[in-house]
C-alpha cells in the first residue's frame, strides 16, 4: 500500500466504500477519469 494512505482518512474510507460495493476495475477507472477531468479543467472545490 502507498505510504501516504494512511495519513488520508479519506482515502481509507473510500478503499472500504468501494470493497464493501465491490467495485469493479471499471467503476476505479471511471472514478480516476471523472478526478483527472475534474481537475485538468481547474476546478476546486
């Protein structure tokens, strides 16, 4: 596991969200192109 996970709550939570939902290597993908769309057009929230 990458070192900085444990020190994002956040990131922890989403693992459980996703093997709870059994979330499929097409859901991950998805959700990686939904983030680098997001913030390669600026936005912030």
């Amino acid at each position: 596991m990458n070192p900085d996970v444990p020190d994002r709550p956040y990131v922890n939570a989403a693992l459980r969200i996703a093997r709870n939902l059994e979330a499929s290597e097409v859901d991950w993908q998805r959700f990686a192109d939904y983030l680098k769309n997001k913030y390669s057009k600026g936005e912030v929230e």
